[in-house]
C-alpha cells in the first residue's frame, strides 16, 4: 500500500496556478518589456507577497534535476533547464522560454503535489549528502544528550 504526502506537506495555491498559466501564456499583459527576467520578477514578487508558499522547493529540485547549481536562484537554474516544444518555435526566443517556464513551473508544482515537500527536500538532502565539499549540519553527528536525530 502506497500513502500519498501528509496533508500538512500540500501547499495548494491555486491562484498562483492560475496566475503562472497567464502569465507565461500572455506575459505582455503583465510585463514590459516582455523578458524572462521580467516574468521571474513577477512571479518572485508574487511568491514573496505569499511568504515564499508558492515556490517552496522548487530551487532545491531544480538543483536535483539539474545534478548542479546549488548556488544558483530558481531562475538562473530554470533557464538551464528550459523544456523546449515544437509548437513554440515560431515564437521569440523569451516568449519560448517564458513558455517553457510555465511547463517548468506547472511540472514542478504537479510534483509537489503529488509527492509532498518531505519528498522534495529529502532528495535534496541526498543530493547534498553525495557532494564532498558539503559540510553541513545533514553531516553533522547529534551532540549527546540531544534530541537532533532521534527519531
């Protein structure tokens, strides 16, 4: 038997579904000049108006997706990973990526929903763990006497 995430590790935003969806659709209506660094500004804003809720670990698996770019913002790392479509190729090349950025977006936040934000963060802490220059606290041995750890 398969359970699915805990409900207290869903963050459903619809608003911001609906939102990603236009603006990566129509970004002229929202963003001028139309940019794919214009559009990331937005969606950052709208993210930040939020406290950070609608984008919660999508940086963290972009960096497991993209196997690098632990220092990198969300966007920088989205570029990278940019899935191209063929019905955008007569589009301008930043309203292909805006395009791009929504499916990315729309991708992830499928992901969340279907697996949870333990399931995002625990393949991000895996991925660190098998970096060698990570010396954080998921190395760190529990003190004694502590309760970090226990389970």
């Amino acid at each position: 038997m398969t359970l699915g995430p805990f409900p207290s590790e869903l963050v459903n935003d619809p608003q911001f579904d609906e939102l990603v969806g236009r603006l990566c659709s129509h970004p002229q209506m929202y963003v001028n000049p139309v940019s794919f660094g214009a559009v990331c500004a937005y969606l950052d804003g709208f993210n930040a108006a939020r406290n950070g809720g609608p984008l919660i670990g999508f940086q963290p698996w972009l960096v497991v997706r993209a196997k690098d770019g632990n220092n990198l913002h969300w966007q920088g790392l989205a570029r990278r990973l940019l899935p191209t479509v063929a019905d955008d190729v007569a589009l301008p090349v930043e309203e292909r990526a805006i395009r791009a950025l929504g499916r990315l977006i729309a991708e992830y936040l499928e992901y969340r929903r279907t697996n949870g934000l333990t399931k995002v963060f625990n393949d991000y802490s895996r991925w660190l763990l098998r970096r060698s220059w990570y010396t954080g606290p998921l190395r760190r041995k529990p003190e004694e006497g502590s309760d970090y750890g226990r389970g």
